[in-house]
C-alpha cells in the first residue's frame, strides 16, 4: 500500500508535537520539511527522518498533504498556496485573521476539493469530549454556562503580544473555547463584548456574554496577564439539574441530579497528546485522506467553522473599539 506522504511547513513545539505522532501510523510517511531557518529544518528533519526543503513550492511537489505549523499571520497566505497547488492541509489555528483572507479560504477550499481540517485540539480531549457526549445523548440540556481562557502572560515568546504577528489575543488561546462555545452549543445568535489594555500593548482582557440561537446563553472572560494560576481553563455547563465542568485537561466533575453525589474522572495519567486531543486529531486527519468514514467525524473543524470563529471575533474587536 502507498503511504500518504506528509509535508510540513514550520517547525515549532506543535509541528514536533504532530510529527511525533504522524510517525507513529503506519499508513503515514513524512516528507518533506521546510522552514525559513534553515537550521531548525535540518534538526527538525533528523529527528524525524524527514527530508529537507528550500521552499514551500518545493514541499508542495514532494507530498499528498502538508501540516502548515506557522506564525498566525503566514496561516492564510500559506493555506491559500497549499489549496492552489492542490494539496491536503491541516492548519493550526486561527483560520485567518480577517474575514476577506476567511472568505478566500472558504471559496479556495471548496474550488480544490481536497480534505481541510483546522487544528483545534480541544474538540478531541477527553474532558470535553465528555461534556459532548452527555448533550448529544440528551441527559445534559445546557440551559447556560461560564467559561474562561486565560494565559499567564504575552512575554514569552516576546511576539505573542504583538497583534501584527498573532492577530490579537482573541487569535491565541482563546480562540480554542470561542470554538467550543459553538462546538458544545450551536450557532451564536448575538455577542456583547467589552475589553480593556491593561498591561500589553493588544486588547489583553475580555468579557463577553453569549446568547446563542437555541436560547443558550453564558458568560466568558479571557485575561492575558493572570499568572499561571491553576486552572488557566475551565467551561462549566449547567442544565436540568445537571452540572459538569473541567480543570483544563485534567479532570471532568459532574453532577446528575437533585440529592445525587457528584462523579469526577482524571485524564492527567493519560500522555499529553492523548489528553490534550492531538493524536486523536491527527489520526482523524488521516483517516479522511484515506477515505474512512470514522464515528469522530462530527469532532472536526472545518473550512465553516473557521470562517465563522473569524467572524465572531471580527465582531468582538469592533465591539471593543481598540484595535487589535
């Protein structure tokens, strides 16, 4: 059988990260690798047994699919180039950062024919494929929630406080549960947003309410200059006297009734990849370039979804009136 031969363009912890476990299924072989730092390139490709590349068209040529593992600015310049040529892609998030490069994907996408899938690793985690799975089988009906996605701080790497490389801070972390908010459920009816600059030179403070078309509604907040406080992510869920929340990754604690004890399951002995949702995704990557039809399907992020989280966000700057 001929192996699907997988490209990648940056070589960052998350192309590592995805590398590591492309090498691992055996209907995989990686190719060909590229980075404007040719050194890095050279260490990346050694480490796994991947050929090196002076440019992308050359990554392009020499593979079936190519995982782009780029700054956020490159995502859709380098998304559009990948569906030109014909070629499978995984991005990592954001999509893109304004809606004309989303549109342009949209159509681009939909022109080539190919598989896209974004990488929102979190769809996939354990935590929250836990939540998923008490709404779709109708024993949770969420009636609303609180959420919060916060980082320590934007200093390290220095240019993730810079909006010119990263979009702004709704395009890092938070983005991830911005996509969940419509993941667990459905489609946004309204936001209402206000921000603040309180220490970095990008909107770094968030609250958001949500009220969603089902008549869902809840509350998010987002903090860029938090310490690494414990837990930097939750999503709580309330329903018909069914609650459920997480501690990140780690551990789901829920609640099924009046007078009922509450029930808690710990992923943390799980490896991080697993936890975390990255092997799941990219097995489901490959699964879909092989033809195969697998229960997760309904866990991908798609073309669709990457435009719309675009066009929250929009929506949620505009709001806020200072920039980026």
């Amino acid at each position: 059988m001929n192996k699907i031969k997988i490209g990648i363009i940056g070589t960052g912890n998350i192309a590592k990260t995805h590398a590591g476990n492309l090498k691992s299924i055996p209907e995989v072989s990686l190719g060909p690798v590229f980075d404007i730092q040719t050194n890095r390139s050279q260490a990346f490709a050694q480490d796994f047994g991947m050929t090196v590349r002076n440019s992308i068209e050359e990554v392009f040529s020499d593979s079936d699919a190519v995982y782009i593992t780029v700054p956020n600015k490159l995502h859709a310049e380098l998304t559009l180039k990948a569906l030109s040529a014909g070629k499978h892609v995984f991005c990592e998030k954001p999509f893109a950062l304004n809606i004309d490069d989303a549109e342009k994907i949209v159509k681009a996408v939909n022109e080539a024919g190919v598989v896209y899938q974004i990488g929102f690793n979190r769809r996939f985690a354990p935590v929250y494929k836990k939540m998923k799975n008490f709404i779709l089988s109708g024993d949770l009906v969420p009636a609303s929630f609180n959420i919060k996605m916060n980082r320590g701080e934007l200093q390290s790497p220095p240019w993730t406080s810079d909006p010119e490389v990263t979009g702004g801070f709704l395009f890092e972390s938070t983005l991830h549960l911005i996509d969940m908010v419509r993941y667990l459920f459905g489609e946004v009816k309204k936001v209402t947003a206000v921000g603040s600059k309180t220490i970095y030179p990008c909107v770094d403070d968030f609250s958001m309410i949500f009220e969603m078309k089902n008549g869902v509604h809840g509350v998010f907040s987002s903090s860029a200059h938090t310490t690494w406080i414990y837990p930097f992510e939750r999503v709580e869920v309330y329903g018909n006297h069914f609650a459920i929340y997480n501690d990140e990754m780690e551990t789901v604690t829920y609640c099924s009734g009046l007078n009922q004890p509450y029930n808690q399951e710990t992923f943390s002995t799980l490896p991080i990849e697993k936890r975390w949702g990255f092997i799941q995704e990219d097995l489901l990557f490959i699964s879909r370039l092989l033809g195969k039809q697998e229960d997760d399907m309904d866990l991908i992020a798609t073309h669709i979804d990457g435009y719309k989280n675009v066009e929250l966000i929009e929506n949620i700057y505009q709001q806020v009136g200072l920039g980026r």
